[in-house]
C-alpha cells in the first residue's frame, strides 16, 4: 500500500508535469540537437554509461559533442567548463571521468541546464550535438531525444513512487521517453523475459525497447600499466567502492581473483586521509606477495589530481572501466540509426 508521503509526492510530480504539459511552464528550445539520458528511479541504472557510449558513437562519426551535467556532490556552483587536470571536487567524479576519458568531448556541469546549454553553444558554435546526463525530469529543457533507462533488476514498471518505492515520479512518465534502455541485462536472459519487457515498453508505452549489459575491461594502474583479467588467479585483491551498487563488480571480480577483500563507500564519497588509512590498512593484512588495490574508474576520478592521490604513489592503486554493451548488434544497429536521425 502506497503511503501518505508516497501519494503527496507523487501529486506534486503529477501537477508539475501538468504545468508543463499545458505550457505554464515553458520548455526551451535550441538550435542545436539535444539528447537526453535519464531513469526514473533514485540511484544508479547505469546513464552515465550510456552517456559514454553516446561520446565514443558520436565522436567516431566525426561529431562535435559537449556533455552537460549538474555535476552531483561537486563543492562548486553554476556553470563550469571541465578541465582534464582540474580538481575533481571542482566539477564531479562523473564529469572529471567523462573528461579524462573523452579528452575531444566538451564536459561541462550547471545547475541550471538552460543557461548551461547556452554557454556551451556561445563558447563552442560548431558543436553538432549536446548530451544531457541524468535530464529526463528537467523539463526546463526540450531534448530532441529522451532515452530512458531502467535496471533490468529494479524494473521501473514494478516499482512505486517515493517513499514507498524508489521511482521519483511515476510510472506513466515513460511516455515523454523516445525510447526505452533496459540495463545490465544478465548474459542468461531468458526469451520469456524479454517478451515480458516487451509486453510493458512497446505493447502498453509504445515505445522502442534495447537491452545492455555491462563489460569490464583490464585493470589499468595510476601508473598506467594493464592487467588482464586472465591474470588476476594468483592475486590478491582490496576492493573500495564508492558507488551506488558495487554487488555485480565484486561478485564478478571474485570470479578472476585468488582472493577479494571489499570495502564499501558510500556513493560519490570523497574520500579522507582516514579512509585511506582504513584502505592500506585492510591491504596489510593481505600476508601475500602478489596483491593489489583496486577500484572503480568512477572513484579512481574522484582521486585524480586531488591531495589524496599523492597518499597511493607507493601502493598499487588499479582501476576498473566498464562499457555498456548492446546484447545482439541488430539491436544496436537499429539504435545507432535513431541516434543518426536525431542528429542530422
């Protein structure tokens, strides 16, 4: 049963949504193609990725991109242009990523998408298209193109509005969506469940339906060596996460190493001499020759160029990436077209 709180929420949503709808609240328009990535839920259910997926697609096209984000957590305010060696607290651990990742892509973080846009389009005229990650409730913006995202555990089509479930408006918002994302989809789904997918986003929405799963790549060190994961047997491994769900990553990890020792952050933390001290001391313990640290390239960027980075330059600190995968490439080819058309 829904709770007071839930349905209070929920009719603040519904009436904003409204007012946009009925164009109280105007939506602005730009000259340049716009495309946004968003969820309904609270949490991780792997935009960013998506958004990365979308920089590598686009820039291999010869495309001039710019990424916009609020930058969460960051301890700055208003627009900011990302800078490849700025302090991360400066602009987001996401943004600092996309950045260091996609060194020919625009990174950008503003409050205010709007005025964020504009500056972008001031400074940089010949951008061909501007990405917006976690945008689908700022409606402030009118994207040529909304992509919604929804984890293929916490399907938003079974979930409820807040505080009762995790979704941040409901259920019928799927509907603004030009198109539907399922991610981490496991490698064994089964055709039934894809069928039951099917039967919600394209019988009932109506709209188009991909499902994507997670990749990992070889561990790449601070210093910038690689290590494949076929050599990991004989490691063992301290793992530190700062991000929403480090389940899967741990799980998949424990498949590849000897041994894993986790430590678990909370999401976005920046982390302190403290914790430091906690991570080298659980890497102690590990009575073993051959060991490592590692973490996510989303926490790595969060240490980046910061004061803290300086506290790992004798241990050795890996990091992990991931990519967001199509799981059949008719699917993707059918994607990578709309995406085209949107961007003409």
């Amino acid at each position: 049963m829904l709770s007071p709180i839930s349905i209070l929420y929920g009719i603040i949503m519904f009436s904003r949504n409204l007012l946009f709808d009925w164009s109280i609240l105007k939506s602005a328009s730009f000259g340049k193609p716009i495309i946004s990535v968003g969820n309904l839920s609270v949490g991780g259910s792997g935009k960013t990725p998506m958004v990365m997926y979308l920089v590598d697609y686009l820039l291999s096209k010869n495309k001039q991109v710019a990424v916009l984000s609020r930058g969460y957590k960051r301890k700055s305010k208003g627009y900011k242009l990302v800078e490849m060696e700025g302090h991360p607290e400066e602009f987001s651990d996401e943004a600092m990523m996309i950045q260091n990742k996609f060194p020919k892509c625009k990174v950008a973080v503003a409050e205010n998408r709007v005025d964020g846009i504009q500056q972008l389009m001031n400074t940089f005229p010949e951008l061909d298209v501007i990405l917006l990650d976690d945008a689908f409730q700022h409606r402030f913006v009118r994207a040529k193109c909304n992509i919604l995202l929804s984890d293929y555990y916490k399907p938003f089509w079974k979930d409820f509005v807040l505080p009762s479930g995790y979704l941040r408006e409901s259920r019928a918002a799927c509907r603004r969506a030009d198109m539907v994302v399922v991610s981490k989809t496991p490698a064994n789904i089964t055709a039934e469940s894809i069928e039951s997918c099917k039967r919600v986003i394209i019988v009932k929405y109506n709209k188009p339906l991909y499902f994507t799963s997670i990749e990992y790549s070889s561990l790449r060190s601070a210093k910038g060596q690689l290590l494949g994961m076929d050599e990991l047997g004989d490691y063992s491994i301290l793992l530190f996460t700062g991000i929403g769900n480090s389940n899967p990553l741990t799980e998949y990890i424990e498949t590849k190493a000897g041994k894993v020792v986790s430590l678990k952050f909370p999401d976005h933390h920046w982390y302190s001499k403290k914790d430091f001290s906690k991570i080298e001391m659980e890497f102690n313990k590990l009575a073993v020759s051959r060991k490592l640290i590692l973490t996510t390239e989303k926490d790595f960027s969060r240490i980046r160029n910061s004061w803290i980075e300086n506290l790992f330059i004798d241990l050795p600190l890996y990091f992990i990436s991931i990519q967001m995968k199509f799981i059949d490439r008719h699917s993707e080819s059918q994607f990578k077209q709309k995406i085209d058309d949107y961007v003409k």
